[in-house]
C-alpha cells in the first residue's frame, strides 16, 4: 500500500515483482526512434519540486545498453544489481552492484549489461534539465580512436 501525506505526497512505496514498485510505471527509456539504445525500461520514483531532482530507476536487459550522449546536467548512479560496464569520458569501467558513478556535466557516458543478467540502477538528475547532446559522426570518430572506447561501443555483450 502506498502511504502518502495529508498533502498527497508519497512517503512510502513498497517493492514489487523484483525491481519494481507500487504505482510506478514501467516506461520505455526514451522515444527515439533511431535505435541509439536496445531493451531499457526507466521508472521515475521520486521527483519533486522542493528537491528539484529525481530519482529514477532504469533497468538495462541482458546485452542492452543506453544511448551515448552528453548534457549539461551531472548524474549520480548507484549500481543495484547485475554486471556491465559504463563510458565516462575517455575510461571504460566494469560495473557490479553497489558500485557508485558519477557522470560529470557534458561528459560522454554510455551504461552496457552484460549478456548474462540485467543491469539495474537508481539514478539521481535535476528535475530541470537539458536534453541530451548525441555525438556527431566526428566526435564519434574521435572517441573511435581509442582502441578501449572502440571495443566497448562495439561490443555490446562484453562480460
């Protein structure tokens, strides 16, 4: 049962089915058409005003993987279950539950699962926030340079 205050706002949500949580819906991660991301789902868990942030939760299915890009806003991510790896500028880093990630402004960043399991985090964002910079086909060639930047984009499934 959610519990809320007299002035309507959540104050608990229990778990359910796994990752999951009441009266939170499960939604795609983005309406892109362009194929820029595979199998992600996002949940917003907590956004209000007086914060002015959210806390989201995404889940990256086995071999999935979240758009690159880049944006003025930072990110905080807490790992909560599963194994991958993330792009944060140049380093490319394995990921395991309860790691801790932080995404600086207008730092190319990319999250990938492993083929085995899915990857789940939380993810703390200003509430008011830009839209995401995808990098040109340029940028992208420059990052390409990088032999470890090169493998993980191209390499989806990396264990």
């Amino acid at each position: 049962m959610v519990e809320t205050t007299s002035s309507g706002r959540t104050i608990h949500r229990r778990r359910q089915d796994g990752f999951g949580w009441e009266k939170v819906e499960k939604r795609p991660y983005k309406e892109d058409d362009r194929a820029l991301f595979r199998a992600v789902t996002r949940q917003v868990l907590f956004a209000d005003e007086k914060l002015a942030s959210e806390l989201r939760y995404f889940e990256v299915a086995p071999g999935g993987f979240t758009s690159l890009e880049r944006h003025d806003h930072m990110h905080a991510v807490l790992i909560l279950r599963g194994r991958g790896h993330c792009l944060v500028g140049r380093e490319v880093r394995p990921l395991a539950a309860n790691d801790l990630v932080t995404v600086p402004p207008w730092t190319w960043h990319q999250f990938r699962a492993t083929a085995g399991e899915p990857l789940g985090f939380l993810c703390m964002v200003n509430a008011d926030r830009d839209r995401p910079q995808l990098p040109s086909p340029a940028e992208l060639d420059e990052l390409r340079s990088d032999p470890q930047i090169a493998a993980f984009l191209t390499e989806p499934t990396r264990t």
